[in-house]
C-alpha cells in the first residue's frame, strides 16, 4: 500500500501559515513565502528578545541621569556616589524610586554627595 504524505503535509502547511497570518502581500499565503518570512521573522523575534532587556536598563539609565540632574549631579557621579556610600540598590529599583518618591530619592542623592565628599575646585 503507499502512503500518502497528505495529513503531515497539511498539517505542517497549517502550522506556517498560522504563523504567517497578518503577514503583507502573498507573504500570508504561498507556502515559499510564508516560509522564508516565517523563518525570517522567528530569528529576530528572538534576538530582539535578548536585545530587549539593554533597551529597557537604558530607559532605567535615562531616567536617572534626569532625575540626578535635577538634583545638581550627573548620573555617573551619582552612580559613583551610591558605590562609595556602599547602597546597593539596582537602577530598575532607583529609577522607580526616583518616579514614584522623589522625596526618597532626593535623600539618596543627599546620601550619594556625602559619599564623594566636598568638589574640587581647579
């Protein structure tokens, strides 16, 4: 008896063209296509995942810099400060606490200039 590859063929058809859906042009219906874009699109979505995580400790780092300006500092004496001071609280955590208790922050910045001692004047 032969056997057909029918069941598995379309099943492996519907599985990329499910993936494919919403795609632009024949991108989202001939079988090629839809597997190169498919291929395509799951290499960057996975290294995009990984990317994704710098993306947002810069927004964190952003935010900093912004909110130590505002308190007379740069972000990196700031950084530098928390280090000397030995505060060990991550960027995510003072970014948050620079958004949502400015007064705390602003007493983690009192903290940080402590830490560096009084400006060299040249």
């Amino acid at each position: 008896m032969r056997i057909k590859y029918s069941v598995a063929r379309n099943k492996r058809k519907k599985k990329i063209f499910k993936l494919a859906k919403g795609y632009y042009g024949n991108k989202k219906n001939r079988l090629r296509m839809a597997v190169q874009q498919v291929k395509k699109s799951l290499t960057h979505a996975y290294a995009h995942r990984k990317d994704k995580k710098g993306d947002i400790r810069q927004v964190w780092i952003v935010r900093l810099n912004a909110a130590a300006r505002e308190e007379g500092m740069s972000y990196s004496q700031f950084i530098n400060g928390l280090k000397k001071a030995n505060i060990l609280l991550n960027r995510k955590m003072l970014s948050e606490i620079a958004i949502k208790d400015p007064a705390s922050f602003t007493a983690i910045v009192e903290l940080a200039k402590a830490a560096l001692g009084p400006k060299k004047t040249s």
